[in-house]
C-alpha cells in the first residue's frame, strides 16, 4: 500500500495561512548545532520529515536531542562521538552534507557515506570537498564513502567557481574552528546562510559578510550553546502566493520577509496578479487576465530555482506562451510531464521549457517526482477540474509543514489515503 495525497479541485481559497521556518535554513542549522560545547535551543522548528531525517543522524552521533514542545528543539552535543555516518538517514536528504563541514570543524575527522536526496540531476559536491582541500584537509572517496580528516585546518582565502549555498555553508561551518582567518570570496547570497551565520556567531564565531559575496570567518577556540529563531520559508512562502495567485479569490499569506520573494513577486506584477504587500504579509486577490512571462532561474537575489516549478503551474492560465530557463539544475523538469498528463501544454528543451495557455487542467494520478514538483501538481490539483491524486508524497513531506490541514482551513478539498502501489 501507498500513502497518496487526493485534491478535489475547482475550489477557491480564502482566508489567512501562516507559513512555517525555513527548511533550507533548518537542515543547515541543525548539524551547525554541534560545533557547540553547550545545549543550543532552536525553535520554530518546522514539522517535516527531513528534521526526523536529521535527528536520527544526531542520535546516532550521541547527541542529545529533547523535544521541548511541537516546534522548539533542544541539541545538547556534550556527549556526542564522532563515529562514521553510514545509517539510511544519510542517503534520505542530501543536507546530510552539511555534517561534513560540521565534523570536520570540530573534530578534523569525518567519515560518511555519499549524502542523497531529490534527483534533479547531476548536483557534485566537488566545490564543498574543495574546500575542505583548502583549509588543509585530505579527502579520500572509496566503497561510497568520504573519508574527510586534516592535522590541523588553517585559514586561507577560498574563491568558489559557483556561488553555490551548501558549499558556502559547509565551509563556513569547517572553518569556525580553523587557526587564523579564512575568507570566502564568490559566496553565495542566500538568506539562509545569514541565518547559519547568525546562529554560529551567537555561539561565539567571527563571522562577517554573511549575505554578500565575500565572507570572513576568524577561527575561535570554542563555541558555547545559544537559543535561536529560525527566519520563515521564503521557498513555502512562495509557493503559498503562487497557490493564490492561481486558485484565490482573496488570500493573505502571513509571516513572511517580503524583501526575501522580490524576484518572484516582479514576475508575478509582470503577469498582473493582483497584490498589496505589508511589512510581513502579503494578500492576493483574484486576477482574471493573467499574462505570459519569462523565467531565468539564478542564484539569490535572483529568480529561485525551487519555486520555477510551482510557477510552471500558474503559467497553465496566462494568455500566451511562457518560458523557464533553468540555470541551476538544468534536469528540474519532471513537473512538466506530469502536468501534460493533466492537459498542460507544456514543452521540454535542454535547460529550458515552455508553456502554453491558457488550457484547462484535469484531474489525473500523477507522481511528486521531487519535493518542488510535488509543490507544482498540488497547486495544478487544486486549480484542475476533477479529482487529482498524488503519489510518492513523502516527498512533498520533506519541506512542507501541514500543508494538507493549512490548505483545508483555506476552504481546498484535500485527504489522504492509501492505495495499492502501481
């Protein structure tokens, strides 16, 4: 039997939701938690399944992990042994690399198997091994393990080729402990990594220029426990206003950085929806016209990668043909032809696809080939006449926070159930 998520379209939304913390925030954050000597609070954690995934990698480290309440989280690394890192969690989220970093830093020591997560194509950690090389590290890849150890790591100045988010992360994290001055020029600009960088210099790190291209970190001795609030989920975010843009009929989408979704929210003046925008909210009201646009995925401040797919849905209705260029993963696609099973017309190229509208969706079976297209065949089930059904759901669990009961206190028809595996 198969969990799958079902959605009766053709409702409109109303009403009030809140979106959650950061997934991308709270799968780097957790494994920053153990370069501390000390318990460190974090709250406002979200309830997805990556965080499960993650407290398993912390259990089987020895680290302490209490649940204070539904979203707050206690990690207290006192006791915690550095052993290798081969149980499935690590092959459930590729975030699990960020222990890599994390270990490393603290012990000069990581042994673990090759990290997982969504396939949206080829996604090398070469730059985050790099790195590592850098500071002065050896790294060996043998029987699908790396086995990461230096005597000792010392700051140096690191240019990275792409400004890529995990690599800036994990290099951050290595480098905490690291004797002198390490700099990181090329840095990615990400919101999350400020907010690693917050929670690493409230346990006592010299972090500078985090959110710009070029970051300083000077080594410390030690780091102590803190408590920490995660920033909200620019992606769930996102992903909510793209849901209203395309299904309601007025729709406030609360807790959010605005300054976080300007690229999306350009586009989505671009296409005539609908909005007025509040210091930490933003409303959306039904738009009858809605415009073809083009899409270029780049890195933050740029259009994001994670929410083109969910957009993809929303092109369905604009009067025209609308394009994504995909600069980050070229392979994140498989949406599109799950939405063509659905009535989309909706065309792949290299790197690239276009879509044409407006055309009616259908319900259909469909599968959440990966977390952002699960995000796109929810907004497309809920826009299309008839009953669509979502299979390989887990997926969509992964970062989003009670999607289902957040959608049904907006007025959408959406259950589970279980069915036989096809």
């Amino acid at each position: 039997m198969e969990d799958v998520i079902v959605i009766e379209g053709g409702r409109k939304l109303n009403g009030q939701v809140r979106i959650s913390s950061s997934k991308n925030a709270t799968v780097a954050l957790i494994p920053a938690a153990i370069l501390a000597n000390g318990p460190v609070t974090i709250c406002d954690v979200p309830n997805i399944s990556d965080v499960e995934s993650l407290s398993e990698l912390l259990s089987a480290l020895s680290v302490n992990v209490v649940r204070r309440s539904r979203d707050h989280i206690v990690i207290d690394p006192s006791e915690m042994k550095n052993i290798p890192l081969d149980i499935p969690a690590v092959s459930k989220l590729r975030a699990s690399y960020y222990f890599m970093g994390a270990l490393l830093g603290k012990y000069k020591y990581v042994k673990m198997k090759m990290p997982g997560g969504c396939y949206l194509g080829p996604r090398p950690i070469d730059l985050h091994l790099k790195g590592f090389e850098a500071l002065g590290a050896s790294v060996e890849y043998s029987h699908g393990y790396y086995e990461i150890k230096a005597q000792e790591l010392v700051g140096t100045k690191i240019f990275l080729d792409i400004a890529s988010v995990g690599a800036t992360i994990n290099i951050m994290m290595a480098s905490v402990y690291a004797k002198g001055r390490t700099i990181i020029e090329n840095a990615a600009k990400e919101p999350e990594i400020i907010d690693v960088a917050t929670l690493l210099n409230k346990m006592g790190a010299k972090i500078r220029g985090a959110g710009t291209g070029f970051i300083t970190i000077d080594g410390v001795e030690s780091l102590s426990g803190c408590f920490h609030e995660i920033i909200p989920d620019r992606i769930e975010a996102g992903t909510f206003i793209i849901m209203a843009a395309a299904c309601a009929e007025k729709m406030t989408i609360n807790n959010i950085i605005p300054q976080h979704l300007e690229s999306l929210i350009s586009k989505l003046e671009e296409m005539g929806i609908q909005m007025s925008i509040d210091v930490d909210s933003i409303t959306i009201e039904e738009t009858k016209e809605i415009k073809a646009v083009d899409v270029q995925t780049l890195p933050y401040p740029g259009f994001a990668t994670d929410l083109q797919q969910p957009l993809t849905a929303l092109m369905t209705k604009a009067n025209g043909t609308s394009s994504v260029r995909e600069t980050i993963y070229p392979e994140r696609f498989k949406n599109c032809f799950e939405l063509q099973k659905m009535g989309a017309k909706a065309d792949v190229y290299n790197a690239s696809c276009t879509i044409t509208g407006p055309t009616p969706l259908y319900g259909e079976l469909v599968t959440a080939t990966d977390l952002r297209c699960g995000a796109a065949l929810v907004i497309a089930g809920l826009m299309a006449q008839g009953t669509t059904t979502i299979r390989e759901v887990y997926h969509i669990d992964r970062g989003y926070d009670g999607l289902d009961e957040k959608l049904k206190a907006l007025g959408a028809v959406i259950y589970r159930k279980q069915i036989d595996e096809i």
